[in-house]
C-alpha cells in the first residue's frame, strides 16, 4: 500500500493543476468571447436576455467592422497607435539597452548612486509626473504631435533593470577577448551584447506594446485634436454614457482594439518564455 500512495498523490495532484489551469484560462478567455458573441449578432438582438454561447450571424459583425473604420476616425486611430508604440518600442529598447551596458558591464563615478536614483523611481506613482512632463511637453511645442507622444515615455527604469540582470551575466572574457581583438566601444555593444540579450530585448519590446498600447491617460492629455487620437481615445468615445451607441457597435470598437496586442502576444509568447526561463538561470 505504501508503495501506491506516492503515484496517487501524484495522480490527484495533476489533476487538480490542469483544473485549476482550465478554470483559469475559462475565466479569461470568456470575457473575448462573450465580446466576440455580441459583435457577431444581428443588430438589436438582446444581449443580457436569453444569453447565447456562440455567434448568430458572421455577415453582421463584418459590417460593424466595416462601418466603423469607414465611418469614424478608427483607422487613423489604428495608424497612429501602430506608429506610437512601434516607435516607443525602439526607442526603449535602444536607450535601454545603452544605458544597460554600461551600468552591467563596466565600472564609473557615481554608477551605484545613479542606477539607486533611476530605480527609486519605479517607486514614484506616474500621477506624480505627468504634470511636469506635460508642463515639459508644451514648453517643447510638442502637444499634438507624434514627439511629444513618444519622447516623454523612452527613459524606462524597468526596462533598464530588465536589461542590466542580462547584461551583468555575460563573461567579461568576452568582452576583453572582444576589445583585443580590435572591437570599439560601441562594436562591443553592438555584435556581442545585443546578440546575447535578444530574448531580453524581445520581452521588453512586448510589454512595452502592450503598455503603450493600453496607454489611455498620456494620450488624452497630451493630444487633444481628433487628428492625432489614439485607438483608446476613440474607444473612449464610444464608451462615453452620451455616445449613443448601441452595446454591439461599442463592443465591436473594443474588439478591434483587443485584437493587436492579443496576435502581437501570441506570436512572440514563447520569447517571453525562453526570457523568462533564461532570467531564472542567470547569476
């Protein structure tokens, strides 16, 4: 009997992981779906009365897609965002990993202190920022445009921290070893640390999309034309109480902004992985 038990425990323990693991991925993926059901009905079908599992009509939905990028600002919105986060992403992961490799590889005046005072600054609340930043933003002349939506947010202290743990576990062999062989500065940075923290960049680059995606309160306050709006500007408008808009057509201005960052997390997920995995197998 002593020899079953350890094999039953196990048994029992499997099991209840995948249901625990089931229920979870339930919980989460029911909201899209439940979102997906309402675009895809015929318009004025009830919602909350005599709730359904599954789409009622595929044509319908394709024309509340189609009416809201022809008839509203969404598709300039779409543009804008694409453009904000993409250059958000290459901008932090370029002042990110500069700033990295020199605070994980290399010794200068005042290295600790200064990397103490950028990490004490994951610790001050954003609302704290944004109105000097703002202040900062208009002196520049930069409201309502492209500039003044990316520059502000490049300087990362969690992409920072992110990279250094990386950049910190490679050899100083191969930095030495680099350096004799005729490597500069910025070839050392270049061919053999980028190289060896591309996991770490890719990890970065997703969560900053997903961050600057989502970003609604930077946006709204730094542009204020319908020429320069956000994909979450425009869904704002259409969740405002006075939008008059029926609950499928706001439900489908939400589904076209979900849809980026979900293809753009599962096409790089098992990056995040490999990232994570390697982070835990640094030191």
């Amino acid at each position: 009997m002593s020899t079953l038990s350890p094999a039953r425990h196990v048994s029992i323990w499997t099991v209840l992981k995948w249901t625990i693991a089931i229920a979870v991925a339930v919980i989460t993926i029911f909201p899209i779906w439940w979102m997906v059901n309402v675009v895809f009905s015929l318009p004025g079908e009830p919602v909350a009365i005599n709730p359904r599992l599954w789409p009622t009509s595929f044509s319908a939905g394709i024309d509340k897609i189609v009416m809201i990028f022809t008839q509203t600002g969404y598709l300039r919105a779409y543009g804008i965002s694409l453009a904000y986060a993409l250059l958000t992403i290459l901008g932090v992961s370029l002042v990110g990993s500069l700033a990295a490799f020199e605070f994980a590889l290399f010794e200068f005046p005042g290295k600790r202190i200064l990397f103490g005072i950028v990490m004490l600054s994951l610790m001050v609340p954003t609302a704290v920022t944004i109105i000097p930043t703002y202040l900062l933003t208009s002196e520049l002349g930069w409201l309502n445009t492209m500039r003044g939506l990316v520059i502000p947010g490049l300087a990362s202290a969690f992409g920072l921290f992110m990279l250094v743990q990386f950049m910190g576990a490679i050899p100083k062999d191969m930095i030495e070893a680099a350096r004799l062989d005729g490597a500069g500065h910025f070839q050392i940075y270049w061919h053999v640390a980028l190289p060896l923290c591309r996991n770490a960049l890719v990890t970065l680059a997703i969560l900053t999309f997903m961050q600057t995606w989502g970003n609604y309160m930077w946006p709204l306050i730094v542009t204020t034309t319908p020429d320069m709006y956000t994909v979450g500007q425009v869904v704002g408008l259409f969740n405002a109480p006075l939008s008059h808009q029926t609950v499928d057509v706001v439900m489908t201005a939400n589904l076209l902004a979900a849809i980026p960052p979900l293809l753009f997390f599962l096409i790089f997920q098992r990056k995040i992985v490999e990232g994570i995995a390697m982070s835990g197998t640094k030191g």
